[in-house]
C-alpha cells in the first residue's frame, strides 16, 4: 500500500467536497440572502470570497501568480 498516494486521494476527495460545499453555499445565499440559510448562520460567503480575491488582486503580479498557479493545480488533478 502507499500511505502517500491515499493521503493524497483523501485529500482530493476532502478538497473537492469543500469546493462542492462552498459552490452550495454561495448558490443558497444569492437565492435566499444572508440571513435565511440555516447552516451558514450569518455568514456571508460571497463577501468572504470576494475580499479574498480583492486580496489576490490587490497584491499586483504576485496575487495573479499566485492565483494562477492555484488555478493550474486545480485544472492538472482532472
């Protein structure tokens, strides 16, 4: 058995779960507001995701590396 490779399956599985969660919960909140979504409480994701790519762009050329080099992580493990 290789512990590397089902650690990394686990965590593929993990990462693409979060992904599906957040897909969910931004979809919910746009439909519902912020307020009406049981589980997210008061939490607002859209506002998060957005200041964190406003963070990605506001660091100039080291947020679009960075941002590109998260995108083509994303892209290879398909």
């Amino acid at each position: 058995m290789d512990i590397l490779a089902t650690i990394r399956k686990w965590a593929a599985g993990l990462a693409e779960t979060a992904v599906s969660l957040m897909a969910l919960a931004i979809t919910l909140q746009i439909l519902m507001g912020t307020s009406s979504v049981p589980f997210l409480g008061n939490t607002d994701v859209i506002g998060n995701v957005s200041s964190i790519l406003a963070t990605l762009g506001g660091n100039g050329l080291i947020g679009l590396v960075a941002l590109y080099v998260l995108h083509s992580i994303w892209k290879s493990r398909k």
